[in-house]
C-alpha cells in the first residue's frame, strides 16, 4: 500500500513537471508584417509627425503587401517583400508620386522606409519613416 502511494506520488509530480514545462515552451511569434503600426515620421517639407499604417499580404507567399495610409495618405500603396528588405515601387497615391525602399527588424517588431515623396511634380524630396508593432 505504501509502495503504491509513492508510484502514484512520482507519477503525480512527473505528470505535473511535463504540463509546467510545456506552458513554458509557447508558440513562437509569427515572422509577419501583417497588422497594424505606429509611426514616426521625418518629411523634408513637413517635418515630424506620428501616425498609424495598416499591412496586408496580397498573397499567399506573403511577398506582395499592401500598406494602408502610407505616407500619412488616405490612399494605400504596394509593395514587394524579399527576406527583410521591402520595395515599393514608384507609384501615385493621393497625388504623391513615392518611391523606395524599406527593411523588417529581425524580430519582427521595428519597419524602417526611406523613400521620395513628390506631390508637386517638382522632384519631392526624402521621407524617413520608423514603424513599431501597435501593441
């Protein structure tokens, strides 16, 4: 009987160490841009400004997105993603003609763009913008 309490004892504690360390384990965090993020932005003609951008993949390889108020625009643009780098081809967007370039924080956490902004047809100028997960 004594013999049979100390089984089921070590069972009982061997069972209870396997459920801890699986809490433990958790889902890894997914490796997307996909969402929504906070950023802050230096513009050569309008200076520093704070405002939200919404990311979705136009495909399943999660190689094509969509950013929604890029820009500070109500419009959204497109571009490409390969590894961390992003690529946003030149296109219009609200009447502001942008073209550049981006990259993704290894952690998935932090975008960074540089990009031309041109509203005026005139050549623009240079807009760097930092974005972090809106949490």
């Amino acid at each position: 009987m004594l013999r049979s309490k100390h089984i089921r004892n070590i069972i009982l504690l061997a069972s209870a160490t396997y459920l801890a360390s699986c809490d433990q384990i958790g889902t890894p965090a997914p490796k997307t841009i996909n969402g929504e993020w906070k950023c802050s932005e230096t513009h050569y003609e309008t200076g520093k400004s704070t405002y939200y951008i919404s990311i979705d993949y136009t495909d399943s390889t999660k190689k094509g997105i969509q950013i929604y108020n890029f820009n500070n625009l109500s419009g959204s643009c497109s571009a490409t993603v390969s590894g961390s780098n992003i690529t946003i081809p030149k296109q219009t967007v609200d009447k502001h003609v942008i073209v550049g370039s981006g990259t993704i924080s290894s952690d998935y956490k932090t975008l960074n763009f540089d990009y031309n902004d041109d509203p005026f047809g005139d050549g623009g100028g240079k807009v760097t913008t930092i974005c972090t997960r809106n949490q």
